[in-house]
C-alpha cells in the first residue's frame, strides 16, 4: 500500500494527466504540490521502480493500470470526505477540501464505506464531478445490487427490511436521521395509511413516513 507522499503524487498526476489529456511533464508536478524539480524527480523516480507509473525523460509520466487504480481509490476518499464535510456538517467548501486533503490519507476503508452509505451513496461531489463507486455501492452486476432492494413504499404490512440507499436530500435526511431512519437501520411497516403513507417502526419508535419519501428509500427485505 503507497504512503502518504505516493498518494498525493498519484493524486496529482492523476488530475494533470487528465487535465492534459496526455502526460504529465514533471515541473508541472512539482508546480502544483510546491516542491523542487529534484524532489519530484527523485519521487517520479521511485513511483516508476514501484510500478505505479511510467516515466520518459524530456516526454512526461503516465500512470500504470496499478497507478491508476490506485490514484481513482484515493479520489474517491477525498470527494466522499469533502461531500461529508459539506452536506452532513455544512463545513465551507473550501475548508472541507483542504481537510479532506488531511483526512483522506488516515480515515479507514471500512469507517469511509459506512460514510458512504450513510449519504445513500452520493454520485456527485461539491464540486460537481462525478464519485466512483466504492464495493458499498449497489451495482447492477453485484451480488448486493438495486435488484436485492425494493423501495420502502412497496413493502406489506408486517414486513421487515434494512435501510440500503437513500436517494433524498440533505435536508430530508436530516430530518429522518433524527428519527432514526439511517442506512443499515432495521424497520418494519406497522400499518399502510391513506395515500400511501406507512406507519413503520424504528429503533422502537413508531413514526409515519409519506409516500413520496418512502419510494425513494431503497431497503433490502427481511421478511415478517
């Protein structure tokens, strides 16, 4: 597994490359992470031995399959941190993308998936660029893709389910977070409504959720 500095490298050469729509040439590196030409030519250097990238004097450096594998999964820490930054603690854009800089290098897999799947899985980060999706994230060719789940609004009464995806806004979630509907959080509907509203239960609480709401909550079905 990189460190910290071959992260940030693989990072960098990952947004110049793309940027460039071809290689990144090494005083481009150094101009963006603020070091010396040496330094990034002596980092270029052991990313290369390391098999993380391709290095042509006087041409540029390109990532390996295993550098860009590498270089989209810390990508992917830092837009999920900076989302969670902003949409769920409000933090100013700014400074939740230079502490997602901070963060994306310590926070663990698994805390990152729960972090993931606690937003429902966001597509987009703050910024407007798209997220890749993590092995959280329902697939349709994975074995806990949308075909496992159904939305909330289509179970019967009596029967169970777990929270998976929730396809709503901040604002919504929040308010449902309140009363315990999270992802991963087990329910059962009690009672249907008039027009479509269900009365479900959660953490031992009995609370009604609408129809509009309940159809863009995504559970995996348990049964009665």
């Amino acid at each position: 597994m990189p460190n910290e500095r071959f992260e940030e490298y693989l990072e960098t050469i990952l947004y110049i490359t793309k940027k460039n729509s071809g290689p990144a040439r090494t005083s481009q590196i150094a101009e963006e992470l603020n070091l010396s030409a040496p330094s990034v030519t002596e980092m270029v250097q052991k990313l290369s031995e390391s098999g993380y990238i391709e290095y042509t004097p006087y041409y540029g450096v390109t990532l390996t399959s295993k550098g860009c594998t590498e270089a989209l999964r810390i990508k992917r820490r830092h837009q999920l941190l900076e989302t969670f930054l902003v949409d769920v603690l409000d933090a100013d854009p700014d400074i939740a993308h230079r502490e997602a800089c901070e963060m994306e290098h310590s926070i663990s897999d698994s805390t990152l998936e729960k972090m993931c799947a606690y937003m429902g899985h966001p597509d987009v980060c703050p910024d407007g660029n798209p997220i890749g999706q993590g092995e959280c994230c329902p697939t349709e060719g994975s074995s806990a893709s949308y075909r496992d789940y159904v939305p909330l609004s289509e179970l019967m009464e009596g029967e169970r389910g777990t929270i998976k995806v929730m396809s709503l806004t901040r604002e919504v979630k929040d308010r449902l977070s309140a009363i315990g509907l999270i992802p991963d959080e087990e329910i059962q509907v009690k009672r249907k409504l008039g027009k479509g509203t269900l009365s479900i239960t959660t953490m031992g609480t009995e609370v009604a959720v609408g129809k509009d709401i309940a159809s863009k909550i995504m559970v995996q079905s348990l049964g009665a």
